[in-house]
C-alpha cells in the first residue's frame, strides 16, 4: 500500500499544474514596502549601473608604448675626478629601458684599480693570523678576489688575507651626504605615450593636438598651470609623491608615474586625456634600514702607452623611475546595454517575491494571505458536479 501511495503522490505532483493568480492587498504598509523596494531596484539599475558605471558602454583595455628623454647638466668637483660636467650621456644609465629610465644621483668611486694583489677588506671570513689560515686559490662568491695564499697586513692592528683582484678595492663606506649630483633634481625627462584601443580603433598620444614646438620647448608639468605638459622635472616628480628629492638621492629609490587613460568614446575625443600620478615604490620602512635604496657597480675602463689595463669603478645610487600606463575605453553597443537591462527587469521581478516572503510569513494575517493566495482545485471533482 505505501508504494502504492507514494505513486500516486509522484504522478499527483507530476500532473499538477501551476496558473498564477492576482492577489490585491489593500495594505499601506505592503505597498509602500513594494514601492519602497522597486525604487530602489530602478535606482541601482539607473543611477549605478547605467549613469555611473556606463553598463550601456562595450569596454577595452588600453595598449600603450613609452619612450623618455631625458635633459639636464650638473658639475661636481670631487677628490678622485676633480671637477667634472655630467651630462645625459653620464647619468642616463643605460640609454634606453622599456618603460623605465635611470638616473644617477650619487657614486662611491674608486680610480685606477689595476689587475694585482692587495688585502682583502676586513670582515670575519677574510681577518687572519697567519698564511695558514688563507687558502690558495679560494674564491669566496662574496669576497673581493682569488686568495693567493698569504697573510698580509691590512693596516698597523689587522691582518687580512691577500687577493688577486682589481686593487686598490673600493672602500667600505656610506654614500656622500649631500648626494654628489645634487642638481639631478633640477633635470627634465620628456614622456611620450602612445595609446590605443584596438576594439574601437582609436589611437591617441600624451601629447596633445592643442601642444605645440614652441609650447613643448618651455613649458614643465604643472597641475595649475601646465596639467598637459608631458616634460616633467624630477624634483616636481618626487614631490608629488611626499617625499624630499635630496633625501631620496642620498641612497637611491624607484619612483612610479603613472597615467591613466580612461575615455568616454560617446563624448568628443578632446575629452579623452592622460591623469598623471606619482608615488614611491620601493620599501621606505623606518624600522627596517637593511639594504636602503637602489645601487649597482659600473666601471670606465682605460689602457696606458704600455697596454696596462686600468679601470674607475663606480658604485652608483640613483632613482629609477618607471612608466606605468592604465586605462579603460568605453562606448555605447546594444548587447550590454540590452543584458543590463534585462538583469534590471529581472530585479523587479524579485522584489514581488520578496514582499509575498514578507506577507507570509511576517504579517499578522498571513494565514489569511496563504488561504486567499493558495487555492487548490479537483479536476475530476469539477467534472462530476457538471455531469450531475
């Protein structure tokens, strides 16, 4: 009997049929919840999505190329150069970089390094008594050289031991402080951007079509006076970002400028311009002085009239500054435009779903409302009256 029952109840529910029903509530506190909540769907659907959002707008990321250039002198007048001009071909570190550039800010030199045998810099590893405690032939990946197997003296109290290597070795010590081209702050770099949006086949640079020659040869980014300008001065781009360009050049940094390209294709193409921002990107934590900066080692290399090999070396601390490009483009096509607002009309459908949840199960009256929105009908009960 009871798999009998459970049948019949599988085939009822299979052959029942659902047919909606208008149920009127006369209830202010229904209707006005009803409202209340369909206008706030029409206002997420319009203020949000459609006005803020642009969820009537097909959308493309940006494809950008840059290049820089940079400008600018400084002198220095130091014990191992004397006084010397630097001009971009010194500073610019290398020449070119893929959306990044260089620039030297502060050295530690060390001229006329020859290929000979000197002492070790002192540290726990290289200190010795004796020429038994030097190897010959060994090569510490963090020394200074080849040990040639003797004990020699560093200066009158320590001992270290001897090393084929480029001698003099340069000095442990901090950088300068003021750095020694100080006046890196005043140099220019010209930013040329090109961007393009491939869907929609547009193509636009930073500098713009109201930039012309002679504006290009004197005009410096200024967000009140010059917020078109693609020429920048360092000590402006370090600036924005809070921090103090002297202080930065001591040790070296990296720097990040960044233009965003967010255009609106259904307004006139003159609207569509680059934002400029900049910040500092490596760790600046007080707490954690280890390794500071942004350094690396180069070397000028020279033969004398007898063929001898030299060199200068060069620890060089800088700022490098690196171009980031972001944006979006959007314009108007009927599939999103359509999909939002199939999404919008499906909200509204919910919202009477959500106030029969609320009349069924929070109203005083609901079982009222549950007898006068459920009816259930016989089919063969209605059959037989008409037939008696």
């Amino acid at each position: 009997m009871s798999e009998k029952r459970c049948c019949d109840s599988v085939g009822q529910c299979f052959f029942d049929y659902y047919t909606s029903k208008l149920l009127v509530i006369r209830s202010k506190k229904v209707g006005t919840l009803n409202r209340f909540t369909q206008a706030l769907v029409i206002a997420y659907v319009i203020g949000y999505v459609c006005v803020l959002k642009k969820g009537y707008q097909d959308t493309d990321t940006v494809l950008s190329s840059v290049t820089t250039k940079v400008k600018g002198i400084a002198l220095t007048n130091t014990t191992e150069l004397g006084e010397r001009i630097w001009d971009v071909a010194d500073y610019i570190i290398p020449p070119q970089e893929d959306g990044s550039f260089f620039v030297l800010t502060n050295m530690i030199i060390t001229p006329n390094q020859t290929q000979s045998k000197c002492a070790e810099n002192p540290n726990p590893a290289s200190i010795c008594t004796s020429h038994r405690d030097c190897k010959r032939g060994f090569n510490d990946a963090r020394g200074d050289g080849v040990r040639t197997g003797r004990c020699v003296n560093y200066n009158d109290t320590v001992k270290t031991c001897e090393v084929l290597s480029w001698c003099p070795l340069e000095k442990i010590v901090d950088p300068p402080n003021p750095p020694l081209l100080a006046d890196a702050e005043n140099f220019t770099v010209l930013i040329k951007n090109n961007i393009r949006y491939p869907k929609f086949n547009f193509n636009k640079r930073n500098i713009l079509p109201n930039i012309n020659s002679s504006y290009l040869t004197q005009c410096v980014f200024s967000r009140k006076t010059d917020p078109d300008c693609p020429i920048f001065r360092l000590k402006d781009i370090v600036g924005e970002a809070n921090e103090d360009f002297q202080t930065m050049a001591v040790h070296g940094g990296v720097m990040g400028v960044q233009i965003r390209w967010d255009c609106d294709l259904d307004v006139p193409q003159s609207w569509c311009v680059p934002r400029y921002t900049f910040r500092r990107l490596d760790n600046k934590d007080p707490e954690n002085t280890v390794a500071p900066g942004y350094n690396f080692r180069f070397a000028k290399y020279y033969k004398n009239n007898d063929g001898k090999e030299s060199r200068t070396l060069i620890k060089g601390y800088g700022i490098r500054f690196d171009v980031m490009v972001f944006g979006q483009a959007g314009k108007f096509n009927i599939v999103p435009t359509l999909l939002n607002i199939g999404a919008g009309l499906a909200l509204l459908g919910l919202v009477n779903v959500i106030c029969d949840w609320i009349v069924l199960t929070c109203m005083k009256r609901k079982h009222h409302y549950r007898e006068q929105k459920y009816t259930y009908v016989d089919d063969f009960g209605l059959l037989s009256n008409e037939e008696s």
